[in-house]
C-alpha cells in the first residue's frame, strides 16, 4: 500500500507517519504557510522527513507545497472564522490529487480528537466533505503524553519543537461546529482548482 502523509513541523503528524509506514509507503506532502509565520518551516518539514526515512528504513518522497498562496486567498475572501476548516479542506484536496500522481491508496493526517479547538469531530467531518477518497486517522484516539512518548521514541519530538511557530492565519476565534453549508459556500468564493494547479506545480520535490 502506498499513504500520502500530510506532515506539517508539528508533533502529531509525523508520529501518524511513522505509525503508517510500517503497513506501506509514505510519499510525505508538507504545505508551508509561508508567509503566515516567522520564517518558512520547509527546511524543518526536510529534516523531519529525513529522520523519518532513517527511522524507518524506507525511501520516501517529500512534497513541499507552497500553500501559503492559497491561504492568503482565504484570508482575503472569506469568513474569518473558518479559515482552518477551508484550510485543511485544501490540504486534503492537495493529498488527494498527489495520490492520484502517485497512485496513493489512502491520505494519513495526524489528528487527535480535541486536540486543538478546531479538531472536533464536526470540523473533521466538514474538512473531508465531498473528498471520495479514504483518510486515515492513527492518533484519533491517543492523548498527546502518548503521542509526545512516541515522538521522542523515533527522534521527531526536538525537530518538531524547533518547528513549532504560530500560524498567523489563525483567526482569534476559529470555528469549532462549522456549517457544511455555510464553508461549501465560502469555499465558491476561491478558485480551487486552479489554486491546486499551481500549488502542486510550484511544488519542490525530493527523493528521500
């Protein structure tokens, strides 16, 4: 089996990939919010993708998108307080056609349920809306004393740490119940496809 991973500099995301590899392949996307925070985290996601490709024996390759174009149309468009939800339905998009690429079986996100105030189940069910593709969850379950012991098991906990900077993108006040109306609306507001297009096509690619 083959997983695109979306890792992000975070804790979670690379301990979902790790955990995932061992079933499959990984082919690890990372979308940099760039400029929405102090400085690009691309060369953290790199390093993260590295200490995985040795932690886990397996050659990956790594996918760095420069989301931040589609975030700053986000921001300029629409409703403030849904922008995570929009965001990551665009992450999910971004997986799903770099799955089609590469011939990917499922997409794999590091969500834990409440982890942060947008990750409730209502949000995880308007971000996947209308995607048709599976996505795997392996930490929905874990508290993050699991997540962090994994973590600095496989030597991601201190690289993720030093990649640990606040998005500027969030709203002050993000959306815990979005309205799947409500975002399908908003979203009408953004040139999807063609955002896709040219994120992927001004994606840096690396062979781990």
């Amino acid at each position: 089996m083959k997983f695109i991973c979306l890792i992000s500099t975070g804790i979670d995301s690379p301990v979902a990939t790790y955990l995932m590899s061992r079933y499959g392949d990984a082919i690890l996307v990372h979308s940099s919010n760039y400029p929405f925070v102090s400085r690009d985290t691309s060369q953290i996601a790199e390093m993260i993708a590295r200490r995985l490709r040795e932690v886990t024996r397996k050659a990956m390759r790594l996918y760095i998108l420069p989301h931040g174009i589609a975030l700053s149309e986000i921001k300029k468009s629409c409703e403030e307080r849904l922008t995570c939800v929009l965001c990551k339905r665009m992450m999910l998009r971004y997986g799903r056609y770099i799955a089609e690429m590469e011939k990917g079986d499922a997409i794999v996100t590091g969500e834990s349920l409440g982890q942060v105030a947008s990750q409730t189940l209502n949000n995880i069910f308007v971000e996947q809306y209308n995607l048709k593709f599976p996505v795997i969850r392996p930490l929905i379950g874990m508290d993050k004393e699991e997540i962090i012991r994994i973590a600095r098991e496989i030597g991601t906990y201190d690289l993720s740490m030093e990649g640990n900077i606040t998005c500027e993108a969030v709203p002050r006040k993000p959306a815990t119940r979005a309205n799947l109306s409500k975002v399908l609306e908003e979203e009408k507001k953004l040139s999807v496809k063609s955002l896709i297009r040219r994120i992927i096509d001004e994606a840096k690619v690396l062979d781990l």
